[in-house]
C-alpha cells in the first residue's frame, strides 16, 4: 500500500516499458508507450475500510476491473475492462502487493494485473491470472499528484532578529526545517 499511500493519482508502466492506458470508448484498457497521455493516469482512490485496496479511476470516470470474461478461448488471463462504480463490487478493488521496487495488483480473488506482449492478440493487452511468476505481473509506479500537504513558505525573520545560533533543544531535522522555512 506504500506505494499508494500518499498517492492522488499515478502511472503504471510494466516490464515491456509501456504505460496501463483506459481507451477512449471508456471500455477498453491497453498499454502503450506514451506515458504523458491523459489516459495514462489513474485517480486513487482507498477503499474505505480496508487499509490495503484501493480503486484506480480512469480519466473518463470508470473504474479498472477485473472481469470474469476470458480474454482468448483456451488461454489463461480474463479481461480487464474499465466500468462504472455500482454499489458494493469487489472487482473494481485492487491490493497493491510490493516486490522489490516494484508492485503487483492482486484481485480479490488472488489474481494479478498483467501487461501482456508477443504477438497480436496478446500485444498491448491487460489481462488478470493467477500465475505470479512471470514479470508481466510486475509495475512500476510514478505518483504524478500527491495527496500530501503543500510545502508553505515561512516569513524569515530580518537579519538583527535571527539567532546566531540554534537552542541547543533542537534537533538538527528541526533547526534543517526552521532554517529551510518548511511548516510541517
């Protein structure tokens, strides 16, 4: 959930260094490699009363889903589509798992969110399986907004008023700030 924690919005890029898109017929998500399209970013949004799972909201309004509609007859992986929020529906919820520096999106049944290549169908396809060895499970995250406080700039104190030196009941992070000019 680190990943998240202090996250408003991120971008998901895999292994093949393409970005988790939502399509503009508000159904469909692919991935590719323009990371700085509106469609790459996805609103967080927690799960109330769960720490760990939270919803990505796409910039159209819809929910990233995991579905229970196979992606290819005879192949492992079902659809992941976007749709809209409709009372309780644990498919739009997501618990991000960390590996390293990265992170995999399980379902709420054990699933994880897949970056797909190779050829067509499979090229820039999302899917959801439960096989977790592969690194088409794995993502990495750019906050692009955070949720956090604003930095504000405090007034300094003229010249003849600083102290020439900070009280010896400070600590060196809280003198850094003071001298720095942070609120925290």
């Amino acid at each position: 959930m680190e990943f998240f924690h202090k996250a408003k919005a991120v971008r998901m890029r895999n292994i093949h260094e393409k970005y988790l898109m939502a399509e503009e017929d508000v159904e469909s998500v692919t991935q590719e490699r323009n990371g700085s399209d509106k469609r790459a970013r996805w609103t967080v949004e927690p799960v109330r009363g769960s720490f760990e799972a939270i919803r990505l909201k796409s910039c159209y309004g819809s929910y990233l889903t995991a579905s229970n509609e196979r992606f290819l007859l005879g192949a492992t992986g079902r659809k992941v589509v976007l749709s809209k929020l409709s009372g309780i529906d644990s498919s739009v919820e997501w618990e991000p798992v960390r590996e390293g520096s990265k992170v995999k999106l399980k379902t709420r049944h054990g699933h994880f969110l897949r970056g797909n290549g190779g050829l067509p169908p499979w090229r820039d396809s999302v899917t959801h399986d439960s096989r977790r060895s592969s690194d088409s499970f794995l993502w990495d995250v750019d906050v692009v907004e955070t949720t956090s406080l604003a930095l504000v700039p405090v007034a300094t104190p003229p010249l003849h008023r600083r102290q020439s030196s900070p009280p010896m009941s400070r600590t060196s992070s809280e003198n850094s700030e003071q001298e720095v000019g942070i609120v925290i």
